[in-house]
C-alpha cells in the first residue's frame, strides 16, 4: 500500500532534484524534470525560498542552499549571503574561467563549503559542498581564521591535527599565524598546492552588515595556470569579494556602502 502524502512527496522530490543541479534552475526546467504541474512547482519552490531552504537569483532561476535542516537561524543567513553571492560568483566563474566556492567556518575552525560554480574548462578544479575541509593548509581556511578571534583561533590549532597533505603543506601552527599579518594587509589568502597537488587556492573576505567577515569567496585554480595569471586572478576575486560585501550593506572605512558596478 502507498502511504506517501503526495505533497510532502514532491516536496522532497524537489529537494532531491535541486540537490543535484549543479547550476540554479529556471521553473519550467524543475517541471520539465518532475512532470509537476507548474503551478503546483511554482508553490513548492516559492515554499522553500520563503523558508530559506533555496534561492531565486535574478534570473528567477533556484538554487538549493547546503545547509543542516536543524539550524534553521543559520541557513537563513546562509540563504541571504548566497543569494547576494551567487550572481557574482557566476560572473567571476566566467570572467576568470576557473571554479568559484563560497565557505564559512564552523565553530570548531573548519571550512564548510556552501556553494559553488565550477570551472568550464575541460582540466579543472572540483568538489564535493558536503562535508569539512582542513583550514590550516586551504587559502580559505587562513583567510577565515586569519579574521577570527585570536582565541578561537588558538583553540583551533590546539585541537587541530596538522598533517602534510601535500609536500607544500605547511604544519608549523606558528608558521601559518605568522602568515596571518599578511593576509590582512594583502585582502587575501593563497594556498598553492598545500591542500591539493596540482591545484592552487585563493581567498578573499566577504563583510557581513557589521564591519565584520562572514565568509570567504574562493577561486580554485589549476596550479599551472594560476602562475600565468596570479596578479589577475587575485584582483578578479578581490574585487568579486568587495561587490558581494557591499550588497550584504558592508560599509568601507570613509563610510560608504562597498558597491561596484555589475
């Protein structure tokens, strides 16, 4: 005997599809795929951008935020920063032709990686958004905690196991906070070949509202060519990072919202 309820079927029907969407969606594509009547897939999606379950970008296309279905708080957050994310995040997918992801850090310190548009090209630079990445050898990670409070900082690396992921990657706890200085200076974080052979990371600060960062925009290079296009590449995401801030309402230091053309 069936015993589904029909609507808590297709929502999760929806949920499932989205998950598996590498790029967001137009309407008509979800009731193409799961023969829903659009009216019907129309509800169903609006029900879950209203609860902060997915997006509608510009475009009116969604996009399923990777959040826990028990922190309800945070994946509203999530869905706020995502949906000023994503539409700058294509753009610089596009503009630097390599793969861009958005990251947060957890309370213990680790990178969780909450969307991303991955490279075009046919050599590039991939993930999984499900579970944690190390911080200590990722540029998003030393970005993250390089902005972090100093005392949480140093509870991370105290729990911390730092192995080498790769012959680059640097394990001295003191060495990877000297880098922090640096990072602040620069606007951003560089991980070449320390978490993955053959790949190169960078990262720059996304500022939330109230002067402080939120999150990381990263742009995972295939290491080869982030060395023809290192200075390019850093002011693509830089700049990318600083347009996402300011539609987040951050204000620069002269008291300006930090917008730029798009």
């Amino acid at each position: 005997m069936n015993t589904e309820v029909k609507s808590a079927a297709r929502v999760l029907d929806l949920l499932e599809y989205l998950a598996g969407c590498s790029e967001p969606v137009k309407l008509k594509e979800i009731v193409a795929a799961l023969g829903f009547p659009k009216s019907s897939a129309h509800a169903l999606a609006q029900t879950l951008v209203s609860r902060g379950y997915a997006i509608q970008d510009a475009t009116e296309r969604y996009v399923l935020v990777h959040a826990s279905r028990h922190q309800s708080a945070s994946r509203a957050l999530e869905a706020r920063l995502l949906s000023a994310a994503h539409p700058i995040m294509e753009q610089l997918r596009d503009e630097s032709g390599e793969t861009v992801m958005l990251a947060v850090l957890t309370q213990r310190g680790d990178c969780r990686r909450i969307a991303k548009c991955v490279s075009r090209q046919a050599v590039r630079y991939d993930i999984e958004l499900d579970g944690l990445s190390d911080s200590y050898c990722s540029a998003t990670g030393r970005l993250l905690l390089a902005h972090w409070d100093p005392i949480l900082t140093d509870g991370y690396f105290a729990r911390a196991h730092l192995v080498p992921r790769t012959p680059k990657t640097v394990t001295d706890p003191d060495a990877i906070k000297g880098m922090f200085d640096t990072i602040r200076a620069e606007g951003f974080a560089v991980s070449d070949e320390e978490h993955v052979t053959g790949s190169t990371g960078l990262a720059a600060p996304i500022w939330g509202r109230e002067g402080k960062v939120i999150a990381a925009l990263n742009l995972g290079v295939v290491a080869l060519r982030y060395h023809v296009r290192a200075r390019e590449l850093a002011d693509l995401l830089k700049d990318a990072a600083r347009r996402i801030s300011g539609r987040l309402g951050h204000r620069t230091s002269s008291g300006h919202e930090a917008s730029f053309a798009e």
